[in-house]
C-alpha cells in the first residue's frame, strides 16, 4: 500500500517545514522508494498566481503550468524530478470542487458539510496524486501551524486517512520552533509542548518531532519534549541552523529520521546512496572565490520573491568553483534618486535584472539596465528584465524616444513590448497566463546556442507581454539580435542577446525552475561561467 507522512508546523510559519519535507522525501528516494510531495496551502485562492510576492513570496511554476506554492520549487530540487500543478492543493481549489458538486447535485439532496464532504475531497485530492505518480510514499506538507482556523479541516483530513489507511501506513511528523533566549543561552522548550498539546487535542499524535533551533538541541530540551510530547527522545530530531538548506538532508541522517519512519511505517530499510548530492555539497564548500551579482528588482526586501533565481545561481557556481556574493538592489530606488546606480554597480561582477509585473521600479531597471550595457558588465535579464532590456535599447540606441511596454504605458508611440495576441480576449487573471513548459528553438552561432549546445530546448514561462515583432528589424539592428523562438510560433521572441557586448542576454522564460542541485540550468551555468572566468584571466 502507498504510505503517507504528513508534516504539520507549530509556533509559526515559514520555519522551514518545506525544506525539512523536501530533505525526508529525499532520503527514502536514495533508498529506492517512489517517492513524491503535496504542499497543502490553506488560504482560498485558487492558486499562488494572483498573490503579491510581499504576501506569499515567489510563485513557482510547474511544467503543466501550475502556479504554485515557492516550496514545490524545493521539492523539485531536492527529488530532482518535475511536479504538477497537482502536488498543490490549496482550500480555494477544495472548496471550489466541493461547492460545483453541490450545484450539479452531485451530493443527493444532502446538507453539504465540513465533515465529511471537505474533508472526503481533501482525503481523494491526496490519494489521486499518489495513484497519479503510482507512489510508495506520499509526502503531505500542511502549510501554516496547528491551531489556525483555516487548516483545521486539512488536518482533520490527514487524522481520518490514518484510520481508513491503517496505522502502519500513515506517519505524522511535526515541525516546531525551538527558541533559544539571549539573555541566558536556554533553548525553551514550552512553545513546541503547546504546539503539540494543540495537535493532540484535535486527535493526531506526532510520531516525530522536528525541532527548528538555531544551534544543536541539547540532550536536556530533546528529553523535556520527548516526554511532553510523548514521543521516544531518539524521534525527536534536531534541525539546527546550516550555511546552506542541501546540508539538511544530511543532519537528519545523521540522526537517523529514515530509520525511524521506516520502522514506523513497516518499510524495508535500505541505506540511502546519497553520493550524487554529497559530491555537490563538497563543490559548494570548495567554493572560495567570491563573485559579486547584483539582484536588481521590485521585491528585494523579501528574498523569497527570487528564491528560484538564487537558488540557480548557487547551483551554477558550485560547478565553477565561486561563491556568489548577492548585492541586492531595489528598483524603485534607482527611480526615486535614493541610491546612486552608478556607485551601487562599480564593484559587481554580473547583474540580474530580476522579474516583477507592473510600472513601479521599471524605470529604475531601465536606468540600471542602460549603465550595465555601457559598461559591458555581463547581464542576465529574465522575463520583465528581458522586457526592459528591450525598452532600454530601442530608447537609448535604436533613437525611438518614448519606447515602452504597454502594459507601461498603453499610449507610447513605440509599443516594443506588448500584449501577445493570445491574451488579448481573455477576461479572467488567475490561470490564464502563458505559463509552463514550452519548446524553444535556438539560432546557431549565438551565445545563448552555446549555453544549451542543441537548437531544441524546453524552459517555463510566466507572462502575458512579449516583443512586439512589428519593431525587431529596428532593434536588431542595433545588434541586440533574436537568439532563440518559440517553436510552434516564431513571432514569439524567446532569447535576444547584443553581439558587441561580453555577455548581455535576455529571456523572455524563467530558466531558473528547472534548476537543480545536481543539474543546474545551462543559461545560469553559462551566465556563471563567464564571469568566472573573467575574473581569473
């Protein structure tokens, strides 16, 4: 039978249940075992793509186009494998199957209620992604903490699957925060015991704890929650703070949580082969020479806007030997005149003009974009940066004043970036992006060809604007040339790069999701490389 583990989170959210999800799955993966992750989201939006990064973070699309929670991006490089948009359920897409029931009658003239119509859509949701993957395990990542209102029903759920799936097949681990206070050095156990009386309370008792701390838990609070949480001290875990997330896998090995949950769930242990992942950890610790990015974009006090894009980087320069060293940027700055871009750039190696819809901070990109080019630092622009890039040289260099997008400006005289016809008709804005996996093809003799080293390739996409074919012989003759299409329509623009300039390309596609720990995108492998070896000459 398919086994189920379920993580939950206490205290607070963002403490790394995602991570910890990913590293566990990874482990019973190099043990032989199918293995994939669901990340339940309780709020009722359909999906992540309509939400403001501020609010939710990055939005991580999937090769079917799904819109997703940032933490299947995790899932994706931890298993190195694709997801679907499937793997994320969220209450929205519960509640909407559920109500569209109701209005067909599919329910008999019952009382439609939470228990059991919410919680048998949520129960069959899981179980099809596991049929759907034909799954040894299903891991279930709830999002949230325990006790908030909206995940009571996701939870109620996941109590009820250990009843209809057997005990020996349904596995709870909670992820909570251990604080440690600066005053007395004391790691304080109390807010996981409250977690885990709140868990219990509404009739599900963890199997393992995972305790999020910024040192080692030691041996005095791993036995205070053991014996309030009412679990053996040896399944209380410590995942302490690390230089980088692909360490965790490790930590937790190391203290046997595979074991654990293979006994627990009546699974035959066989010791995980894990050397693909701990040769890629020995090139990120050999890494010594420092290079230094600037990450120019709109969301840059939130991290997680780009996660996918620092997580490409760090996954390139592993393979050339740097640590790449990020020097945040906020657009709209440069637009206000609260930083000197041309100070902000003099000590970067390579900049990445960072995605990011809408007009606040465009034209600080512009600015930024314009003093990049004519200093021939290599440039990197992804989707709206790559819009931009486009802007910047059709103003600056092809001599058409007032170039812009029009989603910019819907009356510039030079709509270079525009609306693509396939968007035009369409009303709603959740869903209806060109979104997901899309074959590219290449021109021979270009940078960008040589990136790939093939002329078909595939990469994600996320936009409704592209450029705007009626103005491509004016820009290209400046030298920013086409270096890729897309296959099935070749007035959709893809890749265009600037002959005369050391390395200046811009892609309309979001590369960065298909990178991985043990295969980096080759346009990031390509964009590192150079630098790199720009800086040794």
């Amino acid at each position: 039978m398919t086994k189920y583990v379920f993580v939950t989170g206490g205290v607070l959210s963002g403490v790394g249940k995602g991570v910890t999800t990913a590293s566990i799955a990874m482990l019973f993966q190099s043990m032989g075992y199918n293995t994939t992750i669901i990340k339940i989201d309780p709020y009722l939006n359909v999906d992540a793509g309509t939400m403001n990064p501020y609010a939710h973070g990055e939005v991580f699309v999937t090769e079917d186009g799904g819109e997703t929670d940032l933490d299947i991006g995790h899932y994706e490089r931890f298993l190195n494998k694709d997801l679907s948009k499937k793997n994320n359920i969220t209450a929205g897409q519960i509640y909407y199957a559920v109500i569209m029931k109701e209005r067909r009658g599919e329910y008999l003239g019952a009382t439609v209620q939470i228990i059991p119509h919410v919680t048998n859509e949520i129960k069959q949701k899981i179980r099809d992604v596991g049929k759907e993957y034909n799954a040894d395990m299903v891991f279930v990542e709830i999002g949230g903490t325990v006790g908030d209102i909206e995940s009571l029903p996701f939870l109620e759920a996941a109590r009820q699957m250990k009843l209809e799936e057997g005990f020996n097949n349904v596995a709870f681990i909670h992820v909570a925060l251990v604080p440690t206070l600066k005053t007395t050095g004391e790691q304080k156990t109390k807010p996981v015991q409250h977690s885990v009386q709140e868990l219990r309370r509404i009739g599900i008792q963890p199997d393992i704890i995972v305790a999020r701390c910024e040192k080692p838990l030691n041996d005095e609070a791993k036995a205070k929650i053991a014996l309030f949480s009412n679990v053996p001290p040896e399944a209380v875990i410590s995942n302490h703070d690390v230089n980088n997330i692909y360490e965790v896998p490790i930590i937790l090995m190391h203290q046997n949580i595979h074991k654990i949950l293979a006994a627990k769930l009546s699974l035959n242990y066989v010791e995980p082969n894990i050397s693909p992942w701990l040769s890629f950890l020995e090139k990120l610790s050999k890494a010594t020479q420092s290079i230094r990015i600037a990450m120019i974009g709109k969301y840059t006090k939130l991290r997680d806007s780009y996660i996918s894009i620092v997580e490409a980087i760090k996954h390139a320069s592993a393979y050339e030997g740097v640590k790449p060293v990020f020097k945040w940027i906020e657009s709209t700055d440069i637009e206000n005149g609260y930083v000197d871009i041309s100070k902000e750039l003099e000590d970067v190696d390579g900049a990445i003009i960072l995605p990011g819809f809408g007009k606040r901070g465009a034209e600080g990109k512009i600015k930024a974009v314009q003093l990049l080019r004519e200093n021939n630092v290599p440039t990197l622009g992804l989707c709206f940066g790559f819009q931009l890039m486009v802007v910047e040289i059709a103003r600056n260099v092809a001599g058409l004043a007032n170039a812009n997008s029009t989603e910019l400006d819907p009356s510039t005289p030079y709509p270079v970036i525009d609306l693509l016809p396939s968007q035009r008709e369409i009303d709603f804005l959740g869903g209806s992006m060109r979104l997901g996996a899309i074959k590219i093809k290449l021109f021979k003799n270009r940078k960008v060809y040589e990136a790939y080293g093939k002329e078909i390739i595939s990469e994600r996409h996320r936009h409704r604007y592209g450029v705007n074919i009626k103005y491509i012989d004016r820009i290209e003759s400046t030298g920013f040339v086409i270096s890729g299409v897309s296959l099935d329509n070749e007035n959709v623009i893809e890749f265009m790069e600037l002959r005369n300039n050391f390395l200046f390309i811009g892609t309309q596609a979001h590369p960065e999701f298909k990178s991985r720990p043990l295969t980096p995108s080759p346009i990031y492998h390509y964009f590192i490389s150079k630098i790199a070896s720009k800086i040794r000459k």
